[in-house]
C-alpha cells in the first residue's frame, strides 16, 4: 500500500503506509520531504511500523532530529498507533508525549480515529 495524500477535515494529510520505508533520522525525514516537494502537505500521518526502534527511546534524540527537520520544513507530525508499553515504560517518553499532544505541531495518537478527531478539533 502506497503513501497517500488525503484531505481530512480541512488539512491536507499524507498518509505514510506502514510498510513504507523507516524513519531512522534526520536522512530518512529528507527522503520523506523529497516525496513531497511541490505538494501541499500540511500533515504527516507515521504508522508506529515506520519508525526506527530509536525513534521512542528519548536518550538517543532520534525523535528529536527527525520531528525537527519535518517541522523545519513546514511539516506537522502525527505519530499514528499504540505506543502504550513503550511510554508506561519510560517517564521522559511519557512526558514528551503529553506535552506534544498538548501543542499544535507534533501528536501522538492510537489511531486515525483520534488523529480525525484531533484534526476536526483544530479545524
């Protein structure tokens, strides 16, 4: 299954498919901006499948390189899928996640359910 390019609830969102390639850093978000040049993308949709195995882990700031480059790049992020066993695990990663959730450019949600329900909210 492709990436695809949908409009939900008045955002432009690209639905990254979960056996796409991984975002593993910094590299890997450039790859994903190149894919999308010219294209009038507000939202990235990341299936938890997509992403490299350091990208949860805090310590190794491959979260960080990657959210910032796509948001340099004019790009909000949504990280799609159950991460609940890594964030009951970590404090900093629990953290993270509540403060991303509570601002406009980084979230994390369970599904595309709460990522739509999320983007109708904001609308």
């Amino acid at each position: 299954m492709p990436d695809v390019v949908q409009t939900r609830h008045g955002a432009t969102v690209l639905m990254c498919a979960p056996d796409g390639p991984p975002v593993v850093d910094e590299q890997s978000a450039v790859d994903l901006i190149g894919t999308l040049w010219g294209q009038d993308v507000q939202w990235l949709a990341l299936p938890v499948e997509r992403l490299g195995e350091d990208f949860l882990v805090l310590r190794t700031r491959v979260a960080g390189a990657v959210v910032q480059k796509l948001q340099q790049y004019g790009f909000k992020v949504a990280v799609v899928g159950d991460i609940a066993e890594q964030v009951e695990a970590s404090t900093a990663l629990r953290d993270f996640v509540r403060e991303s959730n509570s601002g406009r450019q980084l979230w994390f949600v369970r599904d595309e359910a709460e990522l739509d329900a999320r983007l109708a909210a904001a609308a």
